[in-house]
C-alpha cells in the first residue's frame, strides 16, 4: 500500500482542493466530497476512493 497518501480521512482541506461552485458557499469546508474533482479523473487521489482492485 502507498504510504504516501497518508494521513488522510477527508477531514481537512486537501491541496488540491478546488470548491464545487454548483454547491452553495455554506458548503465551502475545503473537503474531498465538495470539490469539483471528488470522484473524477482530475482527482489524483482516486485510487484512494475506488481502492486498489478498481484502479
């Protein structure tokens, strides 16, 4: 497993964290489920979300 990635429980801003404007402001806590890329292709942490046998 990647260590590097570590630590990380979304509980703090990532630095690639970029707001999803569609979201209201309120919204704007700088976690990975209210960034424009959570779940996409641009997230350089997907292998994180899906784990490793969907990568």
């Amino acid at each position: 497993m990647d260590e590097a990635l570590e630590p990380f429980e979304f509980s703090e801003p990532m630095p690639c964290y970029e707001s999803n404007r569609l979201l209201s402001s309120d919204l704007d806590d700088g976690r990975c489920v209210h960034c424009q890329k959570f779940l996409t292709l641009d997230c350089p942490y997907i292998g994180h979300f899906l784990g490793e046998e969907d990568e």
